[in-house]
C-alpha cells in the first residue's frame, strides 16, 4: 500500500537525516537545532530517465524538507538523451539511467563515478479505456492497429525488441517514440491503440489505460545510479543517492510499481 505523501516525506527526511550524519561530519559544525545537515546546500541537478518522475519528485519533497538550504531540479528524459546531454556538457549532479548499458556509456565517456543498481522494471502492454481495437497481446489482435513503441535506442525500447525477440513475434509499430512516457501519451490519448511500456508507467496512467499482461519472460531492465563526475554539487549529490538507496527510499520506489535491485 502506497504511503500517504506525509508519511512518506516525514519517514524520508528522517532516514535522510540519519544517512547525512554518518557521512562523517560532525553534529558542531554541520548540523542545525532541526536536524537538517547544513553542509547540504545549493541546487542538486538530477538526470533521471522518464519513468523515474513521479518517484523521484516524491523524493525531493523529502530531501529537501531534511535540507532546507537545497533545492532539487530535474531533467526527465529518455536515458540516452540524458546521456548525450552530458557529453556534451550539459551540467548535472547526479544520473539516473533506465537500463545498465545507457549508464555504461556514461561510464566509459568518464561522465560518472561509481554506480549503483537501484531498481527494476518490467514491460507491458497498455490499450486505451475500452481497447476499442479488441487487442488481446502480442498477436493476431495487433493487426491493423495502431501499435506505439520505444525506440531502440531508449532503454524500453531495447528491452521491447529482446521480449519480440524471445517471444518470436515481429512488430509492426506506426511509430516509435523517444521516451516512454511518450507511449503512455499517445495510448491515454487515444491516439494509438496499443503501447508497450514499464508496468510503472501503466501504474502511472491509473484509469486512463488498461493493461494486458505480457507473457513471462527473462527481460527486465535494471536502473542505475550515480554521482557525475563533474558534479558542482557533490556532497549534495551523494545525499540524494543515499536517499534513493535507503530502506526508506525504496519503498516509495516500489509504491510507484518498481522493483527491488536485482541483487537484492
């Protein structure tokens, strides 16, 4: 059951305040009367993929109620957008990426520094209220409608050519969108009759889309996270993914339909 938005910032600060403190400062010169951690100030700037949204802004209304002196701005895009974004040098602290080999470019262009598994997701197949096509799956049903998927090179959309791969089926999408959440807009709009995209994403449509399960397959995409290397604000930056990593943390993750790091 998902917390309510109190509770949850209010369990959030406190395990962001408890992860602050250990990070070795010491409560005389970096802690206030409220607890917050004054060595966390300033604009933390995330890149997170755009299935992340809704979570991580729920996390920022608990990062910055523990620090009042930061803020927190995202950029929420298709994770290899946000990627080329940074090589070209556009500024962010922190990156979170939708599948490990979207942030493995990151790595070997030396944009961050270590990361870290943070969730995992799964695909399904979403149609309007009604499925006014009849659509049942990835068959038959398919033809003549009007499928949207990712592009290959979005992370959904690789993982959305390995399930028709191991599937054996062959897909015929009208089009094929830069980020997920561009499917989702086009299925809740009507505009196409199909999508497939993150169980989250169908999660976050709520009664504006119906969800057709998928067969069960080995495709499951992994998110990591990381500090940039080029980070104006480190130690903000570093707060904000121990956030993420925390028991805490990871219960938001999972009210909004992701699952838990694989190695985990």
């Amino acid at each position: 059951m998902r917390l309510t938005r109190r509770a949850a910032v209010t369990t959030l600060a406190l395990v962001s305040s408890v992860a602050l403190a250990a990070c070795g400062s010491t409560a005389s010169d970096t802690s206030t009367a409220d607890g917050a951690d004054s060595a966390v100030s300033g604009e933390v700037t995330v890149f997170a993929a755009a299935s992340l949204q809704k979570a991580y802004e729920e996390l920022a209304l608990a990062f910055t109620e523990t620090n009042p002196a930061a803020s927190v701005s995202f950029d929420f895009q298709g994770s290899q957008d946000l990627v080329a974004a940074l090589a070209e040098g556009s500024s962010a602290d922190v990156l979170a990426t939708a599948s490990t080999s979207t942030m493995q470019a990151a790595a070997d262009q030396g944009l961050v520094e270590e990361q870290t598994e943070f969730a995992t997701n799964v695909l399904t197949l979403i149609v309007p209220v009604g499925n006014p096509a009849g659509v049942t799956g990835l068959d038959a049903s398919l033809e003549g409608a009007d499928l949207v998927i990712c592009a290959a090179a979005v992370p959904c959309g690789e993982a959305t050519a390995r399930l028709a791969a191991e599937l054996g089926v062959t897909l015929t999408p009208v089009s094929e969108e830069q980020k997920v959440t561009d499917v989702r807009g086009k299925v809740e709009s009507g505009e196409a009759d199909a999508g497939i995209v993150y169980t989250t994403d169908a999660a976050a449509a709520g009664a504006a889309v119906e969800s057709i399960a998928l067969p069960t397959s080995s495709v499951m995409n992994h998110y990591p996270i990381a500090v940039t290397s080029q980070a104006k604000n480190a130690t903000a930056a570093q707060a904000f993914v121990d956030l993420v990593l925390s028991e805490a943390g990871q219960e938001v993750l999972a009210s909004y339909g992701f699952g838990a790091p694989a190695a985990k």
